[in-house]
C-alpha cells in the first residue's frame, strides 16, 4: 500500500539568516547555512540584496591604480549646500559622478583611511600619521592653515564629532590619550574649554588602546580593544565622569562603530556587539548580534589586513561589515532581533566594497575601484550576481526515518528573467542534485507612471513564481538549497512545500 | 683895714676850701671802706653758702656727688651683674628684632605649612582616588589645567599658601613686635637700679638741702648784717665827715673871724680881740690841739701870723697849696675814676 506524501512546508525559509554555531540538526528551518548575497527583506523574507550602479564617471582617471575611493562623506553645509567628499589615490575628491581632486596643495597624503565628520559647519578629516584637513565651505585646506586654528592639532586616526566639539583619539605612539577641542571650534585644540582625557589608568582590566570613540545615549563611549569605557557628563568635558566599564569586550575596528539610533553597534574581538539603549538605566546591557556566525566573524576579523568598514542604513535597516581582505560583507537585519538577541545576519560576496556612506537621502554610497558607486538596482554595475540560500540538514522532526523528497513546490517574489537552481541533497553531503528553472519576463505595474500608448502594465504588482521541482533521492537528513543569478530583478523565498515520503526506520 | 679885709677874704676862702677838700677826702675814704666791706661779706657768703658734696647709698649701691654738681651712680656688683645680664638677654632680643624679617617669615611659613601639609594631602589622596573612580584622573583642561575639582584643591591650597605667608608674616613681625616690647622691658629693668638710685639721691638732695638752707640763711642773713651794718657806718661816717667840717669852720671862724660888712666879726688872729692876745689857741700840742686835733695848718696859723709878708704867702701856700698826701690822694681818685 503505497505511503501517503507528507507535506513538509517550510514558510520564510532562512528569515532567522545564516546559523553557524549551533547543531544544524534540530534547528530551526528558518536559520540557513548560506545566504549569500542575501537580505532578509521587508517582510521577512531571505531575498537578493540590491546591486550597485557606478555613478562615478571619471574613476579611472583619477584614481589609476590605486584600491580605489576608501572613504565618502557627505557634507550638508548650514546654507544647504551637499558635497560629497572622497578619498582615494592619496587624494581627497569632490563629486561623485565626477570626481574633482581638491587635495590641498603642499599635502602629503600616504593613505586614504581617513575618517570624516562634520562640526559646526566645518568638515574634518583624520587619519593616523596625517595634519587633519578642513573644509570651511571655500577650500579644503590643512586644519593647522585655517584661521583661528590654535594649538597642536592631533594626528588621530579617530575622530567624534560631539557634543560640541570634536574629540580625537590613537595617535601614533599614543593610544591612551582622547584629546578634545574647544567648544564648536574644531581647529582650536588649546584655550577655551579643550583638553585631553588620559584612559591610561582607567582601564578596568590592564592597560588598553583605544580603537574608536562614539557618542550614545548621552555617553561618550571609549572602545579599548578589549575594554570600553563609559563617560557621563561629557557636554562639560572637564567634569565628565566614569559611569561604567565594561570589560572582555571591546572594538577591534574603527568604522565598525555605527550609530542605529537606537543602539550602538560595533565590532569585537568575539563578534558584533551593540549597545541597548537605556535611558533611565544606568547600565549599559550588551548584546551578541553576531551571536549565530561568531566563529566566522572571530576567525574572518582576525585574518583581515586591510581596514575592517561598517555601515548602517536605517532605510535598508542593515547593518553591513565589510572585511576587505576576506572580500565578504557580512548583512545583519536590523528591523529585529531574534529572541536570543541576534539579529538575522546573510553574506555579500562579489561586490567587495572598499568603504561606504549613508546620505541625507537614504541611499546608501559605496567606494569602489571604478568609483563611487550606489547600492541600488539588482545588478553590480550592469552584471548580474548570484545569490543563494542553503538551508540546515534538517530532519523534520523525525530522526529515525529515510526522506523521499518527492516534490517542491516554490514560492518566490519576483525573479523576472532569473536563473534559478534549486539544490537539495542528503546527509550532510555537498552533492547536491539540481534543478534549474528560469522565471519568465512578467512587469510590474508602476503605480503613478502614465504610459498610454505603451505596452500596458496592468499586472499585480507583485511578480510571484511558483515553480514545481520534482525531487529524487533519500536520506535522513535533507539540505536544500536555491542559487539565482539575480538579473535586474528582486528575488525572495517565500515559501518551500516539500513532498516528502517517509520510509523505513534505520 | 682894706688891707686887713682882703686878708681876712682870702683866708676864708682858703678855710673853706680846705675844709671842702677834706669833706671829699673823707667822702673817699668812707666809699672805699664801704667797698671793702661790702666784698669781705660777699667773700664771706660765698663760703657760707658753697654747695657740699654728699654721697647716697641704698641697697642698689652709693651715689656720690662731687663739688661740680656732678654725681656718680654706683651699683653693686650684684645689680652690676644683673642689669648686664638683662642688658644681654634684651640685646638678644633686640637682635631678632633687627634680624631678617623674610627668614622668621619663612620659618614660621614653614611651620604653618607643616601643620597644614597632613590634611592637604589627606584631602589630595582622597580627591586622586575619587578622580580615578570617576575615570577623571587623566584629565587636563584648558579651562582648569586638570580637572575643576584639581583646581578647586589646589586653589585652595594656594590660597592656604597665601594665607599662611600672610600669617607668617604677620606674625613675624608680631614677634618681632613682642621682641622689641621685651627687650625695651629688659632694658627698662635692667636700668631700674639706677633710677632707684636717681630717687634715692633726690630724696639725699632734700635731706642735703635742709643742712644747706641753714648755711645759705646763715650767709644770707650775715650779709644783711654786714649790709646794715655798713649802711650805718656809712651814715656814722656822713655824719661824721659833716661834723668835722662843721668843725673845721668853726675854728677857721674862730680863728679869722666870720661875716662881712657891718657884720664882720675878727677872730683871734684878725684882730677880733686885743692885739696882745692875739695868739693861736690851737697850736701844736696845745690842749685844743689835742682835744679838737686840729689840722697842722691850722695849728700852725700863728706862726704864719707872726711872720708878717712870708708868713702870709706861707699861708696861702699852705691852704692852695695843700698837703702833698692829699694831692695826691686827689690824682688817685682822678686816676680811678678815668681808669
């Protein structure tokens, strides 16, 4: 007597993103092994990530051989007026479809990692080793050249722009100092209310090097390597006091420190780690974002050579970690956390940024080889890029019994013009049989957009596919997977409904 | 009888020069021994009432005075000693009070700050230790140098500083105050033996005043004697002088007689009386002689009577011509007088 089909559905498959650290037998089916290229989207969803057009136009020519542009920053004068400032070539650049070399003349830049803040209508640039540059509205120039500059100004390779004032910090040869100016002047760096703050003894655990310094609920935080100092009252620097430490977690990466609005982000020697707002505790809880690829990010940061960058969208409402020498970008989803307090995390691979920026606008800038390029569209430049999903061995709760996959049916959200290959496999066994299927051309209808005597677009506006796979094989343990060349379209994994048959015990 | 008047004229005029003449002489004598009179009593009073040295001894020691007014303040040896031995101790004294006021400032700042220093640095420990809670302790500043609470320590361990130099100082010149009102009182005492001996010998002048009074009185009271005494002589003298001359007159009237005119009366040797009896009673060693001691010219008229022409002109001679002691008593006196 034939068995009747079991029906195994797996709704928002990977939505909980990729789980590294725990036993894959047994977890959830919404955790993955790989999201690849991957966000989880709007509705909680494991989709394609968008791709990224090139707006530079002139990148080659003036960045030559060089990475490519390593730093953007996007300056709102008071007047309103928006440049974006880069760097790249041991040049500083204005524009972005074309870049303008506005390096100060008599400057010598040997790197471009520069951090970039604005203050009080004034743009900073610092980096280790290098005088701070100014911008003032006219001409970007040497801070120490710019009228009203007064004191030493500080060679640091962090800056934060806050609480009035600009506060700096790693030097070369001091890592133990935060030095900050006076009160709205940033090139002033004697007189008035500025000064310097020495963590060398305030250490709660041996002595320590400050990687980065942030500002958040009211706190001026210092990011030891494998410490973090807590500092209230920092609006009146010279009577700002220690509230807490913390101590076995620190920042191993500058621009890995985010400001999500709600919550402070950065990266540790043991994973990405946020702050919890508080505000009417004093404490300060943290939480292990990275909590289900620790290992992975631990063991990538460690190998990264070149600067570890971070970036935070709350449009997109990620989180992105980019580590250069890996040439991986790590997506935490930002919208929620999980119950154990990690947050949904997927990989970027191919698109290897160099550094990114968030505007005024929302849209989110990356630095490239060829240029400033904008994370937009689903394609990189003009080539299409793969994403992929791989879900956990599963069983299905039944650990025992053989699995006939027999069919799956799917349920993906756009995919116009995608080739897609659905993998499932058994065992634990990378072999996975495939099966490829591309979506047809469907459009989508663009609400508000007249085009009368154009083709009519009167479609949903949602392009749903649900393509039928037969499945073939057995095992007792199932590992499905699905790779699209994503090509100029979104694409996300609704639903997966396995037929599967259960055999005999073994 | 023209010629026995002319005669007669001229010889009362010679009586009563001489008698004139020796009414001044004794006016002289009688001036003169009233000068010599009159400086023995000075001499006298003098002596009397010379100032006598004495000599006042206490317990403190012997005042002597001498014969110039001056007086010596002995002390005995003990006061000797004391009073060098308070002088020592205030001269000690007096040297602080000269000494540098900057040095005795600084050793009492000194001592000020030490007292101060345990607390200071009680309250800097305990201001490190909040300041390294707090995360603050490497803290520098612009505004402050460190932090405020760093500045408000060591602001008020300057102004402790600051007050405690003040203080110093104040001080220091209190004590110097106090040194000088010491040693003025070292000094004082040490010259109280000496001033008890200024009293002692005030009250040794009283009591040498009341042996001297008696001495002054006595001189004072013999020179008024003396002066009285004088006086009268000088009056017995005048009265004296007067009688002789009145005397002398009279015998010269006697003599040559007195009047003129229907009133001229002769004497006995103007033929006033018988020519036979016309004789000088008063002839030398005659009993008038003796008993009125009549002068030698006059004593001896007779025989300028008896000799007529020489006679008369030895008469003349006699009375013009005078005694040569009482000429020359006359150029004493006029020597004198222009001495």
């Amino acid at each position: 007597m034939a068995q009747q089909l079991q029906p195994l559905t797996i709704a928002a498959p990977g939505f909980a993103g990729i789980n590294t650290q725990d036993s894959p037998i047994g977890l959830d089916p919404s955790f993955a092994s790989i999201a690849d290229n991957c966000v989880i989207d709007q509705l909680g969803r494991v989709g394609a990530r968008k791709g990224y057009e090139t707006v530079t136009t002139n990148g080659s020519s003036v960045l030559g051989t060089s990475k490519g542009i390593e730093a953007i920053h996007e300056f709102i004068e008071y007047d309103g007026t928006v440049t974006v400032f880069s760097a790249g070539n041991n040049k500083i650049f204005t524009g972005t479809t074309t870049l303008t070399d506005v390096t100060p003349s008599g400057t010598t830049i040997t790197a471009n990692n520069w951090k970039i803040v604005s203050l009080a209508d004034n743009l900073f640039f610092y980096q280790r080793g290098h005088k701070p540059l100014l911008y003032d509205g006219s001409a970007l120039t040497e801070a120490e050249d710019a009228s009203n500059a007064s004191g030493t100004q500080p060679q640091g390779n962090e800056v934060l722009a806050a609480f009035g004032r600009l506060w700096v910090a790693d030097l070369t040869g001091n890592k133990h100092t935060i030095y900050f100016s006076d009160l709205l002047h940033g090139r002033k760096w004697s007189g008035g209310s500025s000064g310097s703050l020495d963590v060398t003894n305030v250490w709660p655990a041996g002595y320590d090097e400050i990687t980065s310094i942030a500002s958040h609920n009211d706190f001026l935080i210092i990011f030891g390597k494998r410490s973090i100092l807590v500092y209230s009252g920092a609006s009146t620097p010279a009577s700002m006091v220690l509230a807490d430490t913390i101590v076995g977690v620190g920042c191993i990466a500058r621009d890995s420190v985010k400001n999500t609005g709600v919550d402070l982000i950065f990266l540790s020697e043991d994973g990405v780690r946020s702050f919890q707002r508080v505000v009417q505790e004093k404490s300060m809880p943290m939480r292990d974002i990275s909590k289900n690829v620790r290992s992975d990010i631990t063991y990538l940061a460690r190998l990264q050579t070149l600067p570890i960058k971070a970036h935070y969208s709350a449009d997109e409402a990620f989180y992105l970690l980019s580590f250069e020498t890996s040439e991986i970008v790590y997506c935490f989803d930002m919208r929620s956390a999980l119950q154990d307090g990690s947050h949904r995390v997927t990989t970027w691979s191919v698109i290897n940024p160099l550094c990114f920026a968030l505007t005024a606008s929302g849209d989110t800038y990356i630095g490239k080889s060829t240029g400033i390029v904008k994370y937009e569209g689903y394609l990189d430049n003009t080539e299409k890029f793969q994403m992929r999903y791989f879900s956990n061995p599963m069983d299905f709760g039944n650990t025992s019994n053989l699995k006939f996959l027999k069919k799956f049916n799917l349920t993906i959200i756009g995919g116009q013009n995608t080739e897609t290959a659905l993998n499932w496999g058994y065992d634990y066994l990378s072999d996975y049989s495939k099966q490829s299927f591309t979506f047809g051309t469907s459009n989508i209808a663009e609400y508000g957009i007249s085009e009368y005597n154009e083709e009519g677009e009167y479609s949903s506006s949602i392009v749903i596919q649900t393509p039928k796979v037969n499945g073939s094989g057995s095992g007792s343990v199932v590992t499905f997977g699905i790779e699209a060349q994503i090509n100029n379209a979104a694409f996300s994994i609704q639903k997966i409904d396995i037929l599967a048959l259960l055999g005999r015990l073994i | 009888m023209a010629d026995g008047g002319f005669l007669t004229d001229l010889l009362n005029l010679g009586s009563n020069y001489y008698t004139q003449q020796q009414g001044i002489s004794d006016t002289l004598d009688i001036g003169r021994g009233a000068l010599g009179a009159a400086t023995e009593m000075g001499t006298t009073a003098v002596g009397t009432s010379a100032f006598k040295p004495f000599t006042v001894t206490t317990g403190t020691g012997s005042t002597t005075t001498d014969a110039t007014g001056g007086f010596n303040l002995g002390l005995t040896p003990q006061q000797l000693e004391r009073q060098k031995a308070l002088q020592t101790q205030a001269n000690t004294l007096f040297g602080g009070v000269t000494g540098d006021v900057s040095q005795a400032s600084s050793d009492l700042y000194n001592q000020i700050r030490g007292l101060q220093l345990p607390e200071e640095q009680r309250r800097q420990q305990m201001l490190n230790q909040q300041l390294q809670a707090q995360g603050r302790g490497g803290l520098r500043t612009a505004q402050y140098g460190g932090t405020p609470e760093q500045f408000a320590l060591s602001k008020a361990q300057e102004e402790a500083k600051n007050a405690a130099a003040y203080q110093a100082r104040t001080q220091a010149l209190g004590e110097q105050q106090q040194q000088l009102g010491l040693g003025a009182g070292l000094l004082g005492q040490s010259y109280i033996p000496q001033q008890q001996q200024l009293a002692a010998l005030s009250a040794g002048t009283n009591l040498a005043n009341i042996a001297n009074v008696g001495g002054r009185t006595g001189a004072q009271l013999q020179t008024q004697a003396g002066l009285s005494g004088l006086e009268a002589l000088l009056q017995a003298q005048q009265q004296a002088g007067a009688l002789r001359q009145g005397r002398d007159q009279d015998l010269v009237s006697l003599l040559l007689g007195s009047g003129s005119g229907i009133n001229a009366t002769g004497g006995l040797l103007t033929g006033g009386g018988d020519s036979s009896t016309n004789s000088n009673p008063f002839t030398n060693d005659s009993w008038l002689d003796q008993l009125y001691d009549t002068p030698d010219w006059l004593s001896s008229l007779d025989d300028i009577f008896s000799s007529s022409g020489g006679g008369l002109f030895g008469l003349l001679s006699s009375l013009f011509g005078g005694n040569e002691e009482e000429e020359e008593d006359e150029d004493d006196e006029n020597e004198e007088g222009e001495t």
